[in-house]
C-alpha cells in the first residue's frame, strides 16, 4: 500500500500583523493528502490569517510552512479557495460560465481567449456541483446555494490538490446546506479539503479531524472534541475529559 504524501506541513509558525499581539503563536500541523478538515475557533481568533498563510497570501514572521514539499507560494495553482460570498453587483453582466472560467485564468494565454481544455474543464466542474444547466444564466439570478455551488465550480476549474473553505454554508438555507455537505462529501474523495465552518454539529459528522485556531492550533478527533465547542464556547483544553463533561452537564441543566 502506498503511503499517503504530508500535504500541508507547519512547524514552529508564528504570525502577527505590523505593531500588533501574535495571530498565530507556535503552530506546528501536519495534513495527510485527501484528508477532509474542519477548522473552527471564535472571531478574530485567527482562521482567516491560517487560510492566507496556506495561500502564500501572508509570509510566517517565524517557523516554516510547505505545500506538498514546496514554499506555498511556489504551488500557487495547487490551491484553490472559495469564499463565503462574492461581493459583487447583482446587475453586472456575467454568466455563470463566465465565473467558472475564472478559475482558469491562471492558463489563460496572453492573447486572452480560453482554450478548448478550459471550457472542458469549466463544464466538468459545473456537472460536479449539479450546475450544468445554468451554464448561460446570469449569475446574478441564483439561489444563494447555487451560487455557493457556483463558487464551488469555480475553484475546482483550476484542478487544485488542495481546496479552502470559509464558512461555504453560512449564508443558505437548510436544504442548500444540505446539498453543499453532500457535494464536499464526494469531492472529499480526490481532494484534501479544509473548511472553516462555525456549524459544530454538522461538521463533526463529516470530518476526520478539527483544528481549532485561537492563537494556537490544535488538532484533535471530533469524538474527543469537548462538548462546550458545540456551544460555541471556545477554551483550552480541547479535548473532553470526565471533569469538562460534568461541567458541561451542570451547565445544562
């Protein structure tokens, strides 16, 4: 049996913004390739820096982090990143195709016209997050879980190994959330995959493992995550002891 590649690795990382406290204090993780992580913790505690770190968007003021063996900003198209909602106006003229072929932009020649394998790889994606129909409609006029599925789409044209997550159910209804849980589901089985997500609940049922970023980061099974997290009450230690599951059982009542 073959082994399975390390791909993400971070050792000793340390981060903070210019004349600010630390973000991320002496952060060590590692993530086995085709993994399916969630990543939780409260607001400001430093989800979003861990994701940009990841992507090469910000640079470790200590420690070291790779993609797959390699500087993340040498493997910049092996990460694709979808957002919890695109800020744009609703009136602005693009097709959902159009998106799609985003995601291909890093291909795009310097002539600018998508190539046959682009438009390929963009009708693939959107058969994957059931979207296919709505190739020529107005991005504009879908649901909002369309067009997190669309998001969705747009990541997956560029064939990434790793795909981000932030929050891709925090502004639909039960039944998109349902579809988008289900879609991660099947991606999960050629993709490492890391959401950021504040739905406990749901993503317990989903996940091999849950990182919790509050400065630090901590990695443990959703079995041993203590109940409190559930509540959104966020502390050290993580892990659910007997003492911690009767304080939560006092608490309660």
């Amino acid at each position: 049996m073959t082994s399975k590649k390390i791909a993400i690795s971070m050792k000793g990382v340390c981060f903070s913004y210019a004349h600010s406290e630390s973000v991320i204090e002496n952060a060590s993780i590692s993530v086995q390739e085709g993994e399916f992580i969630g990543i939780i913790g409260p607001n400001g505690g430093g989800k979003t820096t861990l994701l940009k770190l990841l992507m090469g968007f910000l640079e470790p003021t200590k420690g070291e982090i790779s993609i797959f063996g390699k500087n993340p900003k040498s493997y910049p198209n092996g990460i694709a990143y979808v957002p919890q909602n695109l800020r744009f106006d609703k009136l602005f003229p693009i097709t959902v195709m159009e998106l799609v072929l985003g995601g291909r932009l890093a291909t795009l020649p310097w002539w600018g016209i998508f190539s046959k394998k682009d438009r390929e790889k963009a009708n693939e994606a959107l058969e994957k997050v059931k979207l296919l129909k709505y190739a020529h409609k107005p991005f504009g006029e879908l649901s909002g879980g369309q067009a997190q599925r669309a998001l969705i789409a747009r990541a997956l044209a560029s064939e990434p190994h790793i795909l981000l997550l932030d929050e891709p159910t925090a502004n639909v209804d039960a039944q998109a959330e349902a579809g988008i849980h289900e879609l991660l589901l099947e991606l999960r089985k050629s993709l490492t995959i890391l959401m950021v997500t504040h739905d406990i609940r749901a993503v317990i049922r989903q996940v091999e493992r849950v990182l919790c970023v509050q400065r630090q980061i901590d990695a443990v099974s959703p079995g041993e995550l203590c109940e409190h997290f559930a509540l959104g009450l966020y502390h050290f230690p993580l892990i659910q002891t007997p003492e911690t599951h009767l304080k939560s059982s006092k608490g309660s009542r």
